[in-house]
C-alpha cells in the first residue's frame, strides 16, 4: 500500500471552492462529426483532498494502455447523456457508484490532438464522494488510487517527459507522482481543474 508524505498547511477542503467556480463557469463543448463521444469521472474525496486515478489495463490495440486516467469511457446506446456514461463506466470499472454522489460541473471537452489516436471527443464530469472507499477493479483496469491533491502541486511533480509508444518517442509534460507520470488527455483535463483550485 501506498503512503503519502503530506504537509498540514492544507487542513480545509477546497472541493466547496472547486464547486462554487465550476458553477458560474460554462465549459466549452466540442461537437465534432465523425467522432464518437465519451466522458470521464473526475472523483474528489476530501480529509485530506483526493483524487481518484486509475492505471489503464494493458491491453492489445488500446492506444491508451497502461496509462493513468480518470474511470470514464465511450457513450452507449443505454446512456441516457454523457453523465450517465461517466457514471456508468465509473461502476463497472472501480464498483463505485455515483448515483447520488454531487455533480459538482462539467470542464471544458477535448479531443486527441494528433491523428495517431482514434477520434473521440471526451466530456469530464467532477463529482465528490464524502469518503474514498478503496476502489475494486475489473479488467479494464491494472489499479486505483487516491491520490491527495497536495502531491499534484509538489517542487518538480510537473514536467517535461519521454514516453515511447508504438515505436515512436513522444515529448510532453506530465505529472510525475510514485504511481507513474500523468500525461497526455488525462494531463489536458487534471492541469485546468487545479488552476480553478488557485
């Protein structure tokens, strides 16, 4: 089991801060034809602040195997909206339900920005839970965590990173955390949520 080195400088929750900023705030929504639509989870539990991370499963032909992500996936037939889909897949892949858990706002929509990932456009949702009940994994997923805010906004935890893939070396910037380096779309959505936090 994982433990945290955390400081006691951050004894309030901010997530009622999070929440009053997502509230006046209207996200920008892609609507891209030709691609499929998904949305994610992003989970906060506070005492002290923490974010649900999942560790993608490796799985042959995912493009995102293996990686850090929020629980999410693809809109299905049963969905009655994009929120239902988050909370759906949330179920299935960590068996935490979030029927009653607060929807605290939706951030802005992406997309892939390089034509080596299949199109899609993923929608996030932020929602909090009043514990972080230890999450159960399915196939789709190697592991879970909660990860507390804190380490996010740590000396040296956001940087440039190399990551190759497929053959190619890939040049970003990520979250380095002991779990693993936080990247990519996943990176797109967590790096916003934490300037709404400042």
């Amino acid at each position: 089991m994982l433990r945290w080195r955390l400081s006691r400088a951050r004894a309030l929750s901010r997530i009622p801060t999070l929440a009053a900023r997502l509230a006046v705030r209207t996200p920008r929504l892609e609507d891209l034809p030709g691609h499929p639509k998904a949305a994610v989870a992003v989970i906060l539990a506070p005492d002290p602040d923490r974010l649900l991370l999942i560790r993608r499963a490796e799985r042959e032909g995912d493009r995102w195997s293996g990686q850090l992500a929020f629980p999410g996936g693809r809109w299905g037939e049963g969905d009655a909206d994009l929120i239902a889909t988050a909370r759906r897949e949330t179920l299935e892949e960590v068996g935490l339900d979030l029927t009653d858990a607060p929807l605290l706002g939706a951030l802005d929509d992406l997309a892939p920005r390089t034509s080596a990932l299949p199109p899609i456009v993923v929608r996030p949702f932020v929602f909090s839970v009043s514990t972080a009940d230890l999450p159960m994994t399915n196939a789709e997923v190697a592991d879970a965590w909660w990860i507390p805010l804190e380490l996010f906004e740590g000396d040296g935890v956001f940087g440039p990173m190399e990551y190759s893939r497929y053959g190619t070396l890939i040049r970003s910037v990520g979250y380095h955390l002991p779990v693993g380096v936080l990247w990519g779309m996943t990176e797109r959505i967590l790096t916003p949520m934490l300037g709404l936090l400042r």
